[in-house]
C-alpha cells in the first residue's frame, strides 16, 4: 500500500529543503516555502517548516539546528523566532 498523497507531499518538500541545504541554495529554500504556504491556504499540512529558516537570533541556517545565545529562550531545541512568520 503506498503512501498518503499528503505524506508523500510533505517528504517532497523535505527533500527540496534537504538539497537545498547541500547545496546552499536560498531560491530553493524560498521556492519550497512558497510551496509550503500555498499548500496551508489551500487547507493542507505541509509539515514544519521552521527547521528550514534561517534563525533571526543564532544565525543557523536552515537545515542546521539553533544554538544557545544568552538572553534567549529556546523552545524544542529551536528559538521560537524562527517559528514565526
């Protein structure tokens, strides 16, 4: 039985960020976004999205996890900054 249209949506995604990552490419980053947003104004779950942000606080690029800075909460090993849009 294969996967969900939506999961196999999501893994899509996934991969699009991954390789962007590998390859440092911001407009594929900012494409799967796009991606992402049109797929929730439509009623759909892209999955999460902030691990592939870059971090306003810590500076980590997207794909790369957030690291301490005094004086800023984390929230699930993330600064909650980059969560938000």
């Amino acid at each position: 039985m294969s996967e969900p249209v939506e999961e196999r949506a999501k893994d899509a995604l996934r991969d699009v960020h991954r390789a962007a990552t590998r390859h440092r490419d911001r407009g594929l980053h900012r494409t799967a976004l796009e991606i992402s947003h049109m797929a929730r104004e439509l009623g759909h779950d892209p999955g999460p999205i902030e691990d592939w942000r870059p971090c306003p606080v810590c500076g980590a690029e997207p794909g790369a996890s957030c690291i301490q800075v005094p004086g800023h909460d984390m929230v699930g090993g993330a600064h909650p900054e980059r969560t938000r849009e």
